[in-house]
C-alpha cells in the first residue's frame, strides 16, 4: 500500500510528490499520459533572450527531482476509472493497455490539470476550417520544431493577430470565467516569436488585460513598440479568404476587415472532463464548472482542476496539498 495516491503527473501532481518525498512519505503519480509532466510539457521556453519567468521548465525540473526519488512510483498510460473507500483507505481502480488494476492508498491528491478549450467549438473563428488559424497551443508547438511559418504556404509570415479570451468569459460556452493565464502567456509567446521573426506585425484583440503576474502595464507598453499594435475589441468572426481576415468593430464602432498571414486564438482553460464523477467517488465536490473544490478530509485537490491557475499557482497548490496529506497520515499514527 502507498500512503498516498496522486491522480496526475502534471505541475500540481509532480510537486506534491516531491513534496511528500522529502517529507519520507511514498507516493504512487498516476497519469493517463504516456509521458508524465502534464499541459507544461508543450509549452515552449519563453527567454528572450533572459528567462521570462514563464515557469514552462518547472515541472520538468520537478520531474528530474521526482523521479530519482525511491518514494515516488510513476504509473503512465494509466486512467483512474473509478475510486472506493474512504479517509485511510481507498481503493484506486485503473485502467490500462494491459487490463484493470487496484492500487490501495491512504490518502488521495487529485491533481488531473485542466484541458484547454476546443477552439473548434467556436464556430465564429474558423478553426476546424482555416489551416491558418492556430490556437495558443498550436504556436506553441511550432515554436519548439523551430519551424514558425505559415500553414497554407509553408512561407515565413510577416503579420500575425493574437485573439484573446477564446473559450473564456463566454457563458454561451459554459466558461463565464476569465482562465487567467492566457493574457499573460499570449504576450510572453508573442514575444518569443518576435525574437525569432523582427519583422513580424503583431495585432492583439483584447478585452481587457488581466495578467495574472499583475503586471497590468506590460501590453500597453509593448503596443508603443514598431510593429505591435494593440485593439480593445473583441472580433465578431474570421472570414476566410486568401488570408483569414478578422472581423471587429473598433472602439469608435467603425467596422473593419484585417487580413493576418496567421490568426492565433488564446484559448482558455475547462474544467477537467467527468469531474464530478470522480469527486463522489472520493467523497469530494466540484463547483457549478465543474472545478474540484479544495477541501475534505483524506482526499485533496491541486492545480488547475480546482480553477485556472498558472504553472507556479500549480506547483504551490500541489506543495499545500502534500502537506494537507501528510498532516492527515500523521493523524491516523
Ligand atoms: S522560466 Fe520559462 S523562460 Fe525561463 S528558462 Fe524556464 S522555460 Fe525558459
Ligand atoms: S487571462 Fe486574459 S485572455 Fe485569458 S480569459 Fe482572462 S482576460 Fe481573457
């Protein structure tokens, strides 16, 4: 038996581990991921060249950590698919490629991340029908193959718009939320691309700037740099022509039509699929979204399946969580 079970191997579920491992308490990390470490693995280093402070290796580091440790047992490619018993003593059930397992634990720390929005589900932006429209996720990814260029074409593109709170603060898509971290890491990644393309023209559409460092000044000032152009409107839709043109009204209500080589949606963060499932299996309880609420005896939650947060607002939690379990198996001596 493990003293205590971690449902996720992601900031939250890493950083609870090595929290518990330095306390002498053993841990089994289960993730339904081939490869653990959770959303932060595809984010990309945002340096530019100094450290932004984006907290993307974090997780990484942890997980150097977590895996030279002989109290922590990593379990990937696993699904935990259903929970029983109670404080002291649960019973995981898992579901692999080899079959249904048990694992029994002490205590339990759901740690399963938040997914990210399907940007296809907004049909106004195009994504499932215009190659050149990407999600945050989508730059991400071609930031780190080193290949920034133009879907459609395959050209390097020399204009590219960012779309703010795309799945977020959106009650039609039930996220009346703001996912409080895509501010902040649509600019750090703008940025990033700026430093590998100069010469590239950058709009951003926004509501309203909420980054979660408070550094509530960041984007007016980059909007004084050349090439960086700053809109308070949220687009109406993206038309599709021989580039995706973005459709919104500017604050003096004028209408207006602006081709991108590239549009970018910043897509908020959900709340994790079939939640409320697993929290009354442990005895839990999710909010109206479906996030875990933190609290409860024995069975604890951390990181962004508790509500959007960022990679070191994930890492704390996890931290605080392994606390809260190791002071309950300290109860039950
Ligand atoms: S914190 Fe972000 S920017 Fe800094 S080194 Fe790590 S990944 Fe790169
Ligand atoms: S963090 Fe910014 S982009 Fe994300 S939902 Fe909030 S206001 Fe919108």
């Amino acid at each position: 038996m493990y003293e205590v079970g971690i449902i996720g191997g992601g900031a939250a579920g890493l950083a609870a581990a090595l929290e518990l491992s330095r306390r002498r308490v053993s841990s089994v990390v289960i993730d339904s991921d081939k490869h653990i470490g959770g959303l932060s693995r595809d984010l990309c280093c945002k340096a530019n060249p100094v450290c932004q402070r984006c907290d993307a290796c974090s997780p990484v580091d942890i997980r150097r950590e977590v895996r030279k440790s002989p109290f922590v047992t990593l379990i990937s490619s696993s699904d935990v698919i259903d929970a029983s018993g109670g404080p002291g003593a649960y019973t995981l059930s898992l579901q692999s490629s080899s079959g249904i397992s048990e694992i029994e634990v002490k205590s339990v720390i759901v740690a399963i991340g938040s997914p990210t929005f399907d940007a296809a589900r907004d049909a106004r932006y195009r994504y499932s029908d215009c190659a050149d429209v990407l999600t945050s996720r989508d730059l991400e990814t071609m930031m780190i193959s080193g290949n920034i260029s133009v879907p459609s074409t395959g050209k390097t593109p020399q204009s590219l718009a960012v779309i703010q709170c795309v799945g977020s603060r959106d009650a039609k898509h039930g996220a009346p939320y703001c996912s409080k971290v895509c501010c902040k890491y649509s600019l750090k990644l703008v940025k990033r691309v700026r430093k590998e393309l100069p010469e590239i023209e950058v709009t951003f559409f926004y509501r309203d700037w909420r980054p979660s460092d408070r550094e509530y000044d960041k984007l007016a000032e980059y909007g004084k740099e050349k090439g960086v152009h700053v809109v308070r409107s949220r687009p109406a839709e993206v038309i599709i022509g021989s580039r995706p043109l973005v459709r919104y009204a500017t604050v003096e209500d004028e209408v207006r039509e602006d081709p991108f080589d590239i549009v970018v949606l910043a897509v908020g963060l959900q709340p994790p699929q079939n939640s409320q499932k697993l929290a009354s299996s442990l005895g839990m309880e999710c909010n109206q979204y479906g996030f875990f609420i933190k609290k409860g005896e024995g069975a604890y939650a951390a990181g962004c399946c508790t509500g959007p947060k960022d990679i070191r607002e994930s890492v704390e939690e996890g931290i605080a969580a392994a606390g809260k379990a190791a002071a309950f198996l300290e109860g039950l001596q």
